[in-house]
C-alpha cells in the first residue's frame, strides 16, 4: 500500500471541500484551512512521539521499603503492565514490592489497603481508583501514616467530588499536573486531530463515551472540545458505563451505528472496547469504509489495525506509568514535598498502518528512554 502522509499540501479535491463546508456553516474558507492545517501538524508531531521526558534530578533510591501495588485490575493489558513497570522500578530501588490485583472493583481495592496498613508497609501505590469509592481505606491509611501515591486517579478535594480534603498522600505529575483529568483532556485532543486532519475537516463522528469514570469524561471532554473547532465536523454521543460493557453497552453501539449510516468515524477513548463489543457492532453493521479509532495501544488493537477493522490508536508508555508511580513514591519517602513534585514526563504516540506499528505482539515502546532516566537519579 502506498504510505499516505498528513502534509500541508493538498490536492484540488480537498480545497473544495474545505471551501464548500465553510460555506455551508458560515466559517470564512482561510479559518477552517488552518483549523485542518493546524490538526495536520499535530498528527505529525503525534507520529514521532509528543513525550516530555522524567525529571533529571531527585533523590536517590530509598532502599530497603516494604511497598503494596494496587493494580487497577491484572485482567485489563493496561493495568497488568503498569503493575510490571512498577516491579521492574521496584527492583532497580531495592524494594520488597507486593502487586495487588484491585480487580476493578473499590471495595476489593479498599480491602487490600487495609491489609497494607495491617502488614505495616512503607507505602501503597494504586492506580485507577478514585478517592470516593475508597475514601474509608484512605482516611484510615492517613490516620496511620501510610502513604498512599496514585496515577490515573482523582482525589476528593476535586470539584466534582465536592472539593473536600484531598486524601493521596501524592498524585504522579503527569505532563506537568497532578490532575489525571488534564493528561487524558490531551489524549482526547490528540484524537479528535487525527480525526480533523483525516477527513480534511469534513466528519460525522460517532463518539462514545464513558460516563462513570472521571478521567474517562475528560477523556471524551478533551476530544469533544477539540472537534469543536471543525467547522465541517458534526457528532453523535453514544454513552454507556464500565457497567454495560459486555451487555447492553454492544447494543447502544449498535443502535448508534444503525441510526447514524452517514456516519463517517467512530471514535473512542479505550482501546479494550473492541474486544469488548464495538468490534462486534462496527462488524454488524457492515460498513468497511469507517474510520475507527481509539487510545491506549495493545498488541489485539495493533493487529486490527493491520487487518484494517481499526484505522488508528493512540499509544499510552504503561510501563512508564509504572516507574512514574515507583519515582513518585520515593520522593515521598525521601521527605519531598508532594505539592511540588516535578512532572514525570510520559506522552502519547499516533499509530496507524503506515506509522508506528510494532511487532506483532509487542506493546509499543516510547521513543524516550525512560528507564535510563530514571536510574541515573536513583544510582546518584
């Protein structure tokens, strides 16, 4: 297949349509070129890697530590290789680490905190759980004085939660803030640009959306605020919960796809949903010339991607998110402030089948080397 590149330069029939959806929405032709131009550019930077590497200086490793790890569930590739780059982190400190399996579930996540707190660890690290579905383990943890470090999970002193106390000890920097909502508002961005810069600025877009997780709404938030800028671009919402999923989230996916045939892209945040259902529905449905894509990057997703089921992922560096979380919690441990605790890097990367795809099998590796980053702080 001939390798297709997003450029600046373009042929006739992409002027016209550009000039003609200006028209049709009342948006001068030179606003909706550069919109696209704009959307262009970043796809080309999401192709090498949009990462900001690990902070160069910090504590050396803090040896000798009892620490728990709370995956987010050993089920999902996600959570099981964030849970392997905080071991392999883990190692290179010289700590006795336990890898918890949260399962998904805050009740089994807040059980095994009160066992780290019983075990009378150094410190628990958790990923993925939000502040009010385990707010009594997290008090009790702080009545102890055992620290608990999170990654891709919102604290109670948010405001959707109300804005009370903050019960994380710390929250990993991530891209330069300690809110995971902001990180995934720039994984939807970087989708709703492949998907601007794909279809010259001229889509309808079915976007399903998450609505139970904070991170997951701002995921769709990030994407929905980007889109907003194309003029030629129109969207459908397709809602549903963790849940639904297997059954009857496959339904409104269906039900999305039967009611929108112009549809044009369907797009989403978790990559997992595939293999979840909306493989099933975008199969169902019969349509071949949709553009699908997604975020997170698993070697299932790659493959589909090759066979031409899914157009385009975001890649997420899991495995670095691991070692984020590890570095995170020997600042902790070291006595550094958890308010000013430096950005951690991480980053996303574009993949479609021209650009970026990886072994079969294999997770997609960032273009930082993290893991020597890190080390040449921890050796000192």
């Amino acid at each position: 297949m001939q390798k297709q590149e997003f450029s600046v330069t373009r042929g006739v029939f992409g002027l016209a349509m550009i000039a003609a959806m200006a028209v049709a929405t009342g948006v001068r032709a030179d606003d909706a070129k550069e919109i696209v131009d704009a959307a262009k550019k970043t796809v080309e930077a999401g192709y090498q890697g949009i990462y900001e590497a690990p902070p160069a200086t910090g504590p050396k490793a803090v040896k000798g530590k009892s620490i728990w790890y709370i995956s987010c569930g050993q089920a999902f590739v996600l959570c099981a290789q964030q849970a392997e780059g905080f071991s392999e982190a883990a190692g290179h400190l010289g700590w006795t680490v336990s890898i918890q399996d949260g399962k998904a579930n805050p009740s089994a996540a807040s059980d095994i905190i009160r066992q780290a707190i019983a075990a009378k660890v150094d410190g628990i690290a958790i990923s993925a759980f939000d502040c009010p579905g385990i707010k009594s383990a997290l008090l009790q943890a702080k009545s102890e004085k055992v620290p608990v470090v999170s990654i891709q999970s919102i604290d109670c002193s948010d405001k959707a939660f109300g804005g009370e106390e903050a019960l994380f000890t710390a929250s990993v920097n991530l891209l330069g803030s300690t809110d995971a909502s902001e990180f995934y508002r720039r994984f939807g961005e970087l989708r709703a640009n492949y998907v601007i810069a794909r279809t010259e600025g001229a889509a309808k877009v079915i976007s399903i959306a998450e609505t139970s997780q904070r991170v997951q709404q701002a995921n769709h938030q990030g994407f929905m605020q980007a889109i907003a800028k194309c003029a030629g671009c129109s969207i459908v919402e397709s809602n549903f919960n963790f849940g639904q999923v297997p059954s009857p989230a496959t339904q409104i996916w269906q039900s999305a796809l039967l009611q929108n045939p112009d549809a044009t892209v369907v797009e989403y945040g978790i990559d997992a949903l595939m293999e979840l259902g909306l493989q099933t529905a975008v199969r169902q449905s019969g349509r071949t010339d949709l553009i699908v894509g997604g975020g997170e990057g698993f070697p299932n997703n790659f493959d589909l991607i090759r066979s031409g089921t899914q157009t385009f992922s975001v890649g997420l560096p899991f495995k670095w998110f691991g070692w984020a979380v590890a570095d995170t919690v020997n600042r902790v441990l070291a006595g550094e402030d958890p308010r000013t605790l430096p950005s951690e890097g991480t980053g996303f990367k574009l993949v479609d089948k021209d650009h970026n795809l990886p072994a079969a099998g294999e997770m997609l590796e960032p273009s930082v080397d993290f893991r020597k980053a890190y080390l040449s702080v921890w050796n000192g």
